[in-house]
C-alpha cells in the first residue's frame, strides 16, 4: 500500500491519505505519552503491539456483530480504516474503581462498581479533554441527544463483549476509552484503538497491571506487559 499525503500527526498514530477517498492508512507509533503529554518516551515495538491488539479486538467485535472503522491489518505497524469525522468525545467505560474515577470520587481503587458507568469527556487538548455532562455536550453542539444515547448503548454492548474476551484470556477489563466517528452516509462507528494504551487490564488472579498504568506510574517494562496481553489473546484465538 502506497502512502499518500500525512493528513494528521498525533501523539500515537499518524494518518495517511490512500488511492481510496473513503479509505486512510493508519500507523501506530512508539511513543508513549501520558498526563497529556507531560510525559513522554520512544518505546521501540510499542506501535506494532498496539496495532496487533487493536486489530485483533476490531474483528472479534465484528464477528459479534459490532462494526467499526478497522477494515484490515496490512502490516504489523498498520492498519487501513474508513474514513469517518471523529466525534469529539471520549467515551470511558468503568467497571471497576481506579484512575480518575477513584480520585474523583474517593472510591477506593479495586472495588467492583454495582453496574458499569459510561462517562464522557470534551476531547480538547488546551482543556486538558474535562469530564463533561450531557447537558455540556448538547450546550457545545458536540452531539445530538439521539447521538449520545447510541453512544452510551454502543459503549455498554462492547463493554460486554469486551469484558467476556478478556476474562476468557485471565485478564480483569478495569476500564477504557472509546472514540466514535462519522461516516460518509452519517453512521456512527466506533474508531481509534482498543489497546493497552487506552483500557485498564489487570491480571485476572494477582491483579499485576498490564496496560499503560505501568508506563504512567512506572511499573516495569512497557512492551513486557502488552506481549502478555497479545500472547493471550491470541492463545484464545487458536484454542
Ligand atoms: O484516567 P482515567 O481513569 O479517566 O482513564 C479511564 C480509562 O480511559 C483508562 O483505561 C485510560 O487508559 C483511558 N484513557 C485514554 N485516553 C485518555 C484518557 C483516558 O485512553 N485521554
């Protein structure tokens, strides 16, 4: 596959224009940012790792009926999605207390919550991307009422599949964030990445960290920890 022109840089990916209007070249980088960015760091093998996980949860999703903007893997760094106008929010589900959550609200990290909550945040960088209310977003006009109860039942149907793959694989969904778009007929699709970077993961029996909480409170190795989780959802994947 041919690159065409960089259409975006950011701090993980860089999006690339195909032959294809409707189609764009994804590539996953090495760096590992965190605190928006206070924190940076050139991990070599990170990229491809996110990648092979991303793809491998987009076509479990699809094969359970859930669509995204993932159309293939085309090498171990890339991937090619469809073209779709991001919605600026991020979609966080929670089914346990930590990060954010557990400060926001003084709940202790590791308690199971009574049922999984969807949050949402304003994703803009020069805000630092704040938790926001529905009220917000339909003031802002980031999304229609319609649009922001697709997302939330989206958000809690991948929660579902999602929580049942890993928990096949050992591993305990802590929480993550979703990203949706736009495409060309208006539809809504889930986008970006389903990886380490953006989900919380714990071992299912020792609870050890396996996500990008061991590279924001420096845990131990990065790429040690996603090996783990590829290698065991590939395990599940050829059992
Ligand atoms: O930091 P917080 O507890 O709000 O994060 C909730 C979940 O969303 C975590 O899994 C985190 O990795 C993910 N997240 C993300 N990108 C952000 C903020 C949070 O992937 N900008």
């Amino acid at each position: 596959m041919v690159h065409g022109e960089l259409l975006y840089e950011g701090k993980a990916k860089r999006i690339y224009a195909t032959e294809n209007p409707e189609i764009v070249l994804v590539q996953y980088k090495d760096s590992a940012t965190a605190f928006n960015g206070k924190k940076f760091a050139t991990i070599e093998g990170k990229g491809q790792l996110n990648n092979q996980i991303t793809s491998l949860l987009f076509q479990e999703l699809r094969a359970s009926g859930i669509d995204s903007h993932f159309i293939e893997q085309i090498a171990k760094n890339e991937q090619l999605v469809k073209r779709v106008s991001v919605i600026p929010l991020e979609v966080v589900v929670r089914n346990v207390a930590a990060g954010s959550f557990s400060k926001r609200v003084g709940m202790e990290e590791g308690i199971r919550l009574k049922h999984p909550i969807v949050e949402f945040y304003y994703k803009d960088d020069a805000l630092g991307d704040p938790l926001i209310t529905e009220d917000h977003i339909d003031i802002l006009g980031l999304a229609s009422e319609e649009d922001v109860a697709v997302l939330k039942k989206n958000a809690l149907q991948i929660n579902k599949k999602l929580t049942g793959l890993f928990a096949s694989a050992g591993i305990k969904l802590v929480d993550f964030k979703l990203e949706f778009g736009k495409d060309s007929k208006g539809q809504i699709l889930l986008a970006d990445e389903i990886s380490p970077d953006t989900c919380r993961l714990w071992d299912e029996v020792s609870n050890a960290k396996l996500d990008k909480d061991v590279f924001r409170r420096e845990l131990g190795s990065l790429t040690e920890a996603y090996k783990k989780i590829l290698e065991k959802l590939e395990g599940l994947q050829n059992a």
